[in-house]
C-alpha cells in the first residue's frame, strides 16, 4: 500500500509548526510577489482574443473557439495551480496564473463558507455553514452569497471554494458546521440559494467536498462503502440540486476513497453520475493534495489540480512524492506514450474556462495584489446581513416560562420592576468575553474566518450594548472556577452563560463534550478551560439562566432539566454578539430551526466501528438510508431534540389541509395561524411517507416554507412537491421511479410534531 499524503492543513503534526508562520506568509508573500499588473483582461473587439470575447456568442462556443487558438503548453498551465502556490499567493488557496496574451484572466481560488475566510482579511465573517441551513430561508441565503461574492470580488478572488454540503452522518463529525446538515433536501436548497447567490456576482462557486466525504477521521485515506441507491438518495442530492438547478461553476473531489478509487479518479462519481447524468458542464477541482495519478485522474474527468505546495525532492519522505500530478511533464509524457489523448486535455481546459466565459469572469477580470488583500471587503450591508443570519439561524431549545424575551421577564432577586429595566444580567463564560468570543465565532481548518483585524462583536459587548438601552446592568466572570460562576449567577436577575466547542477541519470531535479552542490563523487547537460544571454552578445557582451554545453540531446537556433556556447560535461569525442581544432581549426572534437531530448521548446512535471510523480502511454505510432523523424514526427513538425543532416567541396553530395530485407530484396546501401575541415566524415543514414496500425511511423532509405572521393572522401555504418527492432511485434500471400506491404527507412545525396528515398517490 502507498503511504498516505498529507497536506499540511491535514497533517495532525503539522498545523501547530506553521501556525504562526500561516498568516505572516500571506503578508510577505504578498509583498514579495507584487509583480507589475498584467495587461487587462477585458473585451477585446477585434484583436486577436476577438473570436473568444464575443460576448454574444453562447459560453460554449466561446471556450471552443479559445481553445482553438491554445498551444499545447497553455492548455497545460491552465490545468494546475500556479507558482507562487497556496497562501503565498496573497493568502489564497490556490490561482492559476492568467495568460494575457489570450485575454485569460487569473483564476484565484480562497476559502470560503462563512464568508471570504481561510488567510484572508478584512472580511466579513457570516455564521458558518449549520448556521446558514438552520435559517431555512432560501432568500436570506442568497443574500448571503451574494454578500460573499461581492466581497471575494472586491479582495481579487473568482472562486470560492464554498459551500461545503456533506451530510451529517455522525454527530461527532469534525466539519459539521461547514455543512448543512443531516437532510438531502433542506442541503439542496440551502446550497442551490448559497451558489445563486454567490454567481449573482463574477465568482464561481464550488460545490465540495463530491462525494461521501464524512467523516475526518482517516479522511485522506478512509474508503466510504455505499450502496448506490443511497448515495442518489442521500449523500448526493445536494450536489445534484447545486449542478441542475443552481448552474454550480465547479466541483470539488474529495480526499477520501468512495467504493474503491480515490474520489479524484473516480469515473463512476465524476463522469457517469456528474456529466452524463446530471449534466454538469463546469470543471472539477481536486480538494488540495487529493490528487493520487495522472492517467487515472485524467481519464475519469478530474480537470484542475490543487495542492498546498509544490514540494522540492526533499521533502517528498514527508509529503509523499509527485506533488503535481498535472505537471506539464508528466501530461506531456501520458500524452506521448498515448495513455491519454489531446481531447483529454481540450475537454479539461474547455470545462475550467466555459464556466468562466458563462459567469463574467472574462470581462471582470481579478487581479490579486497588495491592495486586493489588504482592503476592507466589509459594509454595513454585509454586516447586516451577518446578523439576520445570525439571529435566524439561531435555535431556541427551551424556554421554560417564556424566560426570554429578556425584556418581559418578570423580576429576580433584585426586585427590579418587571419590563422597566433595573435588572442585574450576569454574563459567564470565556466564549462570551471578546477574546474568547474571537476564538469561537467560527470553526477551525481553511473555512476559518480570522475575523483580522479583530472585530468581532462578543456576546458579552453585544449585551452590554443592549441591557444600557434597557436600562439594565451587566456583571461579568470567567467562570472557569465554577465558584465565580455560582457567586455571579446567586445575585443575578438572569444569566446567560456562554459556552463553546472548537470543532474544526482534520479532526472528528471524540465525542459530544464542550471543548473550547483557540485559533492562529485558521488553525484551532483546544484549550483547557472547563465548562460543564460552569454551566451546571450556573444552573444550579439560578433556574433563570440561559446557556448560549456557540458549537459546531450537537453536544450533550446533562444540565438541561436545570436550565431555564437553551440557545443554539451555532458559530455566529463577527455579528454574533450584536445578533444574540437583539434575539435575547425579544427585538428579534430566534428563527432558527435544527438541521439535525441532538442525540441524548454519544451511543444513543449505535455506528459499529466497521460502520464508523472504519476497519481496515474502509467505512461501510451498512446503515443505509437511516441517517440522522430517518434512523430515529425507524427505530421509534426518542431523540434530546428531533431534526426540524426550534422554538420561538409566540405559537402557531395548524388546520385545512388539502393534498391533491398536481402534474407528477402533488400539491399541498394548509393553513397556519400565529395564535400568540407577538409577531412571529414559523417554518412548516411536508414530510413524505412511501408506501412500504419501497422501502424507504417512515418519512422524508420534502418541502418547507418560512413564513412571518402578526399576532392573530393566517396564511393559507402552498407547498408544490414535484415528482422527485416521491421517487426512490432504482439501481437496477439507472433511474428515479416513484412506487405507486398512497403516499402519507405530514405537515408540521418539526419532524416530531406532524398535527396534519393526509396522503396521495402520484402519478409517477
Ligand atoms: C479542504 C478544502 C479547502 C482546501 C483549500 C482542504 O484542506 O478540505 O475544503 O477548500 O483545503 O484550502
């Protein structure tokens, strides 16, 4: 067996050598390679880039036409990463060097999901990836790419490396926050509004990590064993959704095997599925260093390769030999013994430029430079719309007694008069301080945002700023003796404790404990501070106390019954104090519901090792389709908090359900009331139960809508479910097929609170 490569962002031994350095060789690389601007990409009426700059031919015709007038060297650096590599090419991840001679702009890749991130700065930090999903509104995620395209833009980036749509098989996985969750279809259609958004600007997205990529333990080498129909039904919908319906611009290949070949030279996965069955014309871009061959890759339909560095001979006992698989080189010779064949080559430059010529990028050229990298991509409008996602992404798990808002509060132990201020709100916890709280807005690994300069606004600035509008004052502790946090939380009217778990890239969490971490530049590593008997001092201390989870995915709660409220803002990124005051204090609700379930302990999901990290290289996915809340309701368990729960300040009522077939599909429709006394949102949520003999999980999410009420109003929601909603994959004849008979459709405001019910039988 070939010993595994690594890259240094994966090397467990790596990060903590060249953490400080990271950021510094952004810096000085930057400096040092600031060569003289090359000639402007832009259209070209009748020079000699006119045939391929003519904007009113279609992309296609316009990628052939360039790669017509290519020779065979240009079309070889068009298919790897250019010198200087990595971060010290103004902290990107990875660039092509543009040809100018051809008007080919540069292409320049940066990390990513929470926004501009990875080694970049002056950029605004929005809530990762679980954050983004938990909103479950498709129009503020386009908001949301559409901020982080403007700023990649403006920072002389052209393709973000975003957004990451993995599934949460396991509660433990490393990368959760990245991703969007347990669910394929709330995945889809958060990534296909996060792409929209993102190509609303001259910036391709990039759909990664393709495919079955989840899990950290062992990711560079581990071997995801699936069964066919369950990758079509799970582990890829969401890629298909970002190809078919979002026009994604790339694809990444993941580092890990899937059913054998390495996810990079896998013809199944990137020819078979990727470009005949879903038509994806844009290129696919190995993860960094996840590139295993030459002729392999090349033949299966990778086009681009990335890595971190272009390792001298030297080093190649550390790093592992042949660093550029897409060297001209060894192209040259695959070529020359006619293991491969110069359409090969044609149609791997023609898929990395036609996404190119679709999506403006040859008429809004980016140029890194100094100035690119060190401006300030922020506004006040990003700024606000990293707090909208924070505070709508932010998951309420109890409130017991309408604790929160903040503001309608009866009083505590100070006597203060109910609503009119003069409360004593005791904040605990590192997380909460800004210093913690700069550690703890984001996760770990290349998503990472610095957040440099440091602006992040802490929960606890967040609150002061707040509670000095209500008229209310703030104490403050650590908390981390416990003893500060009891005394703190003994004389307080309410408290919020802060607490955090530092889940990053490269690692699975051991399990579902609170693990804070510090960052230098995009590497976090856990620190020591104890937070579990904080909260527990706190709880025990005062039943008025609202713990803030500022985490990754799920954590235990053996506190729970103690706590007055529980508040799940996820990594809320630079707005996330400001966004958790506002939901606090009632000026906003908590709109977040769960993109995935919380188990009630690390075993409650039994994975066999085999199962999960694998034996002898391989994981088998023998559990199927039963992931996330598809394995609990099969099971019939009870989880801590299902898939879809989140609590906000006033009620909903549901009624007048109407199924009736419409096309293909079907169309639901139903009606919801806010019967409480505040305004208010809600997402009801269609779940589809198949007939059994398909046999499918009891029931799958498959529509959704958010809706905002005022006190005493209702709306009549109409849900479409298109064929697809009823269809299973049917390995046997390559195709979707909907089993006939009845279908159950339930509607309602979680997976585990279904109040209507009705069924129809699809046309198929
Ligand atoms: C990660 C990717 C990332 C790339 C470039 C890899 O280690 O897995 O998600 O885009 O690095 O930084």
């Amino acid at each position: 067996m070939t010993r595994p490569r690594r890259t240094l962002l994966t090397s467990r031994l790596t990060p903590r050598l060249i953490s400080g350095l990271a950021s510094l060789l952004g810096l000085l690389g930057a400096a040092l390679t600031a060569l003289p601007p090359l000639a402007p990409a832009g259209a070209v009426a009748d020079g000699p880039c006119a045939a391929w700059m003519d904007r009113s031919k279609s992309p296609s015709a316009r990628a052939d036409a360039l790669v017509r007038a290519m020779d065979l060297d240009q079309k070889l650096h068009m298919v790897t990463f250019g010198n200087p590599p990595w971060v010290t090419y103004y902290g990107t991840a990875g660039h092509v060097t543009a040809i100018p001679e051809l008007c080919v702009p540069d292409l320049v890749l940066s990390d990513a999901g929470s926004g501009v991130a990875g080694l970049q700065i002056a950029t605004t930090v929005f809530p990762s990836g679980v954050a983004q999903a938990s909103t479950w509104d498709p129009a503020l995620q386009r908001r949301l790419g559409r901020a982080i395209g403007a700023e990649a833009h403006r920072k002389g980036i052209n393709v973000m490396l975003a957004p990451g749509m993995n599934i949460a098989r396991t509660p433990v996985l490393g990368r959760n926050f990245e991703y969007f969750g347990e669910d394929p279809y709330l995945a889809s259609r958060t990534a296909v509004s996060v792409i929209n958004g993102i190509q609303d600007n001259p910036v391709l997205a990039d759909a990664k990590h393709y495919a079955v990529n989840n899990q950290e333990t062992d990711r560079m080498t581990v071997d995801a064993r699936v069964d066919e129909r369950t990758m079509r039904d799970i582990y890829l919908p969401a890629f298909e959704a970002s190809v078919k319906e979002a026009n994604v611009g790339s694809v990444m290949c993941a580092y890990n095997r899937v059913n054998g070949p390495y996810a990079c030279e896998n013809r199944p996965l990137l020819t078979k599925i990727l470009r005949r069955d879903w038509g994806f014309d844009g290129f696919v871009v190995s993860d960094w260093g996840a590139v295993h061959s030459t002729v392999p890759s090349v033949k299966a339909g990778l086009d681009l390769e990335m890595n971190v560095f272009d390792f001298p001979a030297q080093l190649t006992p550390i790093f592992g030999a042949g660093s550029r698989y897409y060297g001209a080189d060894s192209l040259k010779a695959a070529l020359r013994d006619g293991k491969i064949k110069p359409s090969h080559i044609n149609g791997m430059v023609r898929n990395i430029v036609r996404p190119m010529f679709e999506h403006g990028l040859f008429e809004d050229p980016v140029k890194p430079g100094l100035d690119p990298y060190l401006r300030d991509a922020t506004t006040p409008e990003h700024l606000a719309v990293a707090r909208d996602v924070a505070a709508e992404g932010t998951v309420m798990l109890k409130n017991r007694r309408d604790l929160l808002p903040i503001d309608e509060t009866e009083t505590g132990t100070t006597g203060a008069a109910g609503g009119a201020g003069g409360r004593t709100i005791a904040v605990i916890g590192w997380a909460a301080n800004p210093i913690g709280a700069a550690n703890a807005t984001s996760g770990g690994g290349s998503s990472h945002g610095s957040g440099l300069p440091p602006r992040v606004v802490s929960p606890l600035e967040g609150i002061q700023r707040q509670a000095r509008a209500h008229g209310d004052r703030v104490i403050y502790v650590e908390g981390s003796s416990g003893l500060d946090a009891r005394l703190a939380a003994s004389v307080a009217d309410v408290v919020v404790v802060v607490a955090t778990d530092g889940s990053t890239e490269g690692a699975d969490r051991p399990d579902l404990g609170l693990r804070p971490s510090v960052c230098v530049a995009v590497f976090c590593s856990a620190i020591p501070i104890e937070q579990e008997a904080m909260i527990e001092a706190a709880v025990e201390a005062n039943p008025r106390t609202v713990v803030v989870l500022d985490v990754g995915g799920p954590v235990r709660m053996p506190w729970l019954d103690k706590a007055g409220a529980v508040l799940v803002p996820w990594y809320g990124g630079l707005e996330h104090g400001n966004a958790l005051a506002s939901v606090l204090y009632g000026e906003r609700e908590p709109g977040g519901r769960l993109p995935q379930t919380f188990p009630r302990s690390e075993g409650q999901v039994p994975f066999t090792q085999q199962q999960y990290p694998g034996r002898d290289g391989k994981a088998v996915y023998s559990e199927g389709l039963l992931v996330g809340y598809r394995w609990y309701d099969a099971k019939r368990e009870r989880p801590l908090f299902p898939f879809g729960f989140g609590l906000g300040y006033t009620t909903f009522r549901y009624s007048d359900l109407s199924v009736r077939r419409a096309g293909k599909g079907a169309s639901v429709s139903f009606r919801v009331r806010n019967t409480g006394d505040r305004v208010g949102s809600d997402v009801p949520q269609v779940y589809v139960a198949a007939p059994r003999r398909a046999g499918e999980p009891p029931r799958q999410l498959k529509g959704f809508e958010k809706v905002e009420l005022q006190p005493g109003e209702s709306t009549r929601v109409r849900i479409t479910l298109d064929r697809r909603a009823f269809a299973q994959w049917d390995p046997r004849r390559d195709r979707w097929k909907v089993t006939p008979g009845r279908h159950g459709i339930a509607v309602g405001p979680h997976s585990r609170d279904l109040r209507l019910r009705g069924a129809v039988r699809p046309r198929g």
